[in-house]
C-alpha cells in the first residue's frame, strides 16, 4: 500500500516539476524576445528627469558600506537621494558612511546618514526613512552589501514609463563570486529562480519583489502604509500588500536587466539561519494574505490567485516529501538492479542548468564555460539545499504559533559575516 502511495505521489509530482520546467523555459524565451526589441531603445534613451531615492538600511556593515556607495555614485543617473539608514551598528558603520559624505558628496547626489539608537530590524529602519519623507518619485532600496551596475537605476526607472500600472520593480540579483561549495551553489540557485521570475512576469503572476535594488513608485508605498513590521521577511510582505490591492493595475514585474550583486552566506550555518528566515516570512505573509488563494475578484489575475499562491503552499507540501521519493528512487533502482531512474533524474536537472547557463545574457563567455564545467557535480550539489529546505520547513512547523500569530518585531536585525571584498558591479 505505501509503496502504491509513493509511486502516485512521485508521478503527481514528476509531473508538476516537469510542467514547471517546461513553463520556465518557454517563458524565459519569450521574456528574452521581448526584451530584445526594448534593449536597443532603452540603451539610447535620454536618462529621465526625475529624482530617485536609493535607502540603504545598515546594522553593522563596516566593511561592504563604503563599496555599496561607490556603485550607487557609479550610476548613470544623475539625480539622486541616497539615504544611509545606520540601525544601532555597534562597529564602525557610522564612521565610515560620515568619512564617505566627507569626500564623495557633490550638489546632485547627496547623501543623508540617519542614526537609530536602537535596533528596530530592517522594516523599522526603512519605515523611519520613508515616514519622514524623501525626493525622490521612486525609491530603490539596496542591502549594504549589495552592488548596482551603472545602469541599474536607469533600467529600473523605464519599466514604470514603459507601463503605467507597473509599481514595483525586482531586480536580477547576482551572487558575487566565492571559491566554496557553497558559493557556487548559491550562485546557481539565483540564477534558476530568478530566470523563472520571467515566466511570472509575463504570466502576471508576480508577488515577490526581493529587498536588493528592488524600485518602488514613492506613492504606492505610502498609499499601502510603506513596510509591515511584523514579518520575518518584510520585502515579501511589501510586494503580497501591493498585489493585494489588485495586481492587474497594481504590476509588479521582474527586470532582468537591472543587475545588482550580493554576497551570499559563507557556511552552512548561516545558510540554515537564512533560509528559515525566508521561509518564516513567506509562510507568514501567505498567511497574512490568504485572501488571494482563490480569489476570483476581477482585481486579480487567475494566474496569481490560483496558481501561483496556491503553489507556493503546494511547494512546501512537495518539500517534505522529498525524503521519502529520494528513497523511493533508490528502492527502484535496486529492486530493477539499474540506474536508470537515478542517472534519468540527474541528466534531466544537469540539462536543465546548461539551458540556465547558455542563453543568459549577462554571463561572459568565461564565466559560462567556468559554470558549465561545475555543472556535472551540481545534482549532488543541490542536495544541500533539498536538506536546508526541508530542515527549515520543519521549523516552521515546530513554531506553527509563530507563523500564524503575528507579532510586532523588536531588536531582530543580526547581519550575517562579511567579506568585503572589491568586486565589478558587472557580472
């Protein structure tokens, strides 16, 4: 009988992650097309006349402020407001963002330092920016670590003149280099999901605009009341609000061409904390909007509210089955003396990284031929994140209260280590 039970849900969910890949190919292609026709226009375009805020929340950075500012200053656009929020750093943040205003400030790109006594996270420290008011018509907010390219802000600025009801803007986040295991991996997993955030976007099923150099219209931010501060992960919390008003007139969309870097985390620990963190804060902004699981407003696309959402739950499902298909697997293979199921399932994810890798526009030829004689091993690889994964999933059943019962977050903002070292905001 279990065995039975095992092999439907296996074909249940071979079948729905086929689909997925299939979908994400497709839409990719056709995000690229599409792309390709505006990517002339908006390399010639005359830079907009309009004033942008960049609001870079800080607890702690010392040693990656000074390179996140340097990026910002490196844009194409001209006017800019860059606001460095410090959130009660105990190093040498302060001092190094008032060294950098000292020597880098010139009549169009000013920058403002506001200082927190205390702790208030992420959310408390954007709201305090936001709440006293900025210039700027849109707002990029960027972590301290992160690392625009020149024409990042520019791109970001032409979705919202490209389309009306565009309000927000993702951007194509990088992982900066690192010679770990872990570095690599994370620097595969971002660039799968994010090349699957083409297909959402032209499906219009777009509900997470991630915290780095993520473009916001200043307006929309107040209208919705700008960060929720009692979310885990308050960028998801922001983007599930603003789809929440009616995503069909309130867009939020995926720009593959703004590309920021970021550092990922350096061990497992790390990674461990992190990814239960974004899994609290998606499971309690799902929650906080399950309003949107099968609404048939006509605010709404059918693509978000019953399939997109929905799936994200059905995702976590999947994740806890895992363990048991992966044995599963194996058990067949056994009992068949062959391999076939396992070698099936690892062509099917190396090809699938490959057609990640070759047609992605913002890898040099080297780094593709670097990635692609990393690919082989990565199947095995990604195991670490199936065990990360199903490790947070788990947590976030043992404090079910916690995912449910919403509360008013306090001191919680623990940056992870950094390395600071340089890197090119090209990737």
């Amino acid at each position: 009988m279990l065995t039975i039970l095992l092999f439907y849900i296996f074909i249940f969910i071979g079948i729905i992650n086929l689909t997925h890949i299939a979908l994400y190919l497709v839409g990719a292609n056709m995000y690229d097309v599409n792309t390709f026709k505006t990517a002339k226009r908006k390399a010639n375009s005359l830079r907009r006349n309009v004033k942008v805020s960049i609001l870079i929340p800080a607890h702690n950075e010392e040693k990656t402020i000074a390179r996140c500012l340097d990026s910002v200053l490196t844009s194409t656009v001209r006017d800019l407001e860059v606001i460095v929020i410090d959130d009660a750093s105990t190093d040498a943040t302060v001092k190094v963002v008032e060294q950098y205003i000292r020597t880098h400030c010139d009549f169009n790109r000013s920058i403002t330092l506001l200082k927190r006594i205390q702790n208030v996270g992420k959310a408390g420290a954007l709201n305090y920016a936001l709440q006293r008011g900025v210039k700027g018509v849109f707002v990029m907010t960027l972590d301290a670590d992160s690392v625009l390219h020149p024409r990042a802000i520019q791109y970001a600025v032409e979705y919202f003149y490209d389309d009306p009801h565009v309000v927000g803007v993702a951007a194509n986040v990088r992982v900066i280099d690192s010679h770990s295991i872990l570095g690599m991996l994370q620097k595969f997993e971002y660039m799968i999901g994010y090349r699957s955030k083409k297909f959402y976007t032209l499906s219009n099923s777009e509900y997470i605009v991630g915290g780095v150099a993520s473009t916001y219209r200043y307006s929309v931010l107040k209208e919705v009341g700008f960060y929720d501060q009692d979310i885990q992960t308050e960028d998801i919390a922001l983007s599930l609000k603003i789809a929440a008003l009616g995503n069909k007139q309130y867009k939020l969309v995926y720009a593959a061409d703004v590309i920021a870097m970021t550092e990922g985390v350096a061990t497992l620990k790390s990674l461990l904390r992190q990814r239960y963190r974004w899994k609290l804060g998606s499971l309690q902004s799902l929650i906080k909007y399950n309003k949107l699981i099968f609404n048939s407003d006509k605010r709404y696309s059918k693509t978000l509210t019953w399939y997109r959402i929905p799936m994200a739950f059905l995702g976590e499902l999947i994740v806890l089955t895992e363990p048991f298909l992966v044995i599963y697997i194996v058990y067949l293979s056994v009992i068949a003396l062959s391999l076939q199921n396992l070698f099936g399932a690892y062509i099917l994810i190396t090809l699938y990284l490959l057609w990640n890798i070759w047609p992605d526009e913002h890898l040099s030829f080297r780094k593709k031929l670097r990635m692609t004689g990393n690919t082989p091993v990565m199947y095995f690889v990604f195991y670490i994140v199936n065990f990360v994964q199903l490790t947070a999933v788990i947590r976030c059943l043992i404090n079910f209260r916690q995912v449910v019962h919403l509360q008013p977050m306090g001191s919680v903002w623990i940056s992870p280590e950094r390395s600071g070292h340089a890197v090119s905001s090209h990737s």
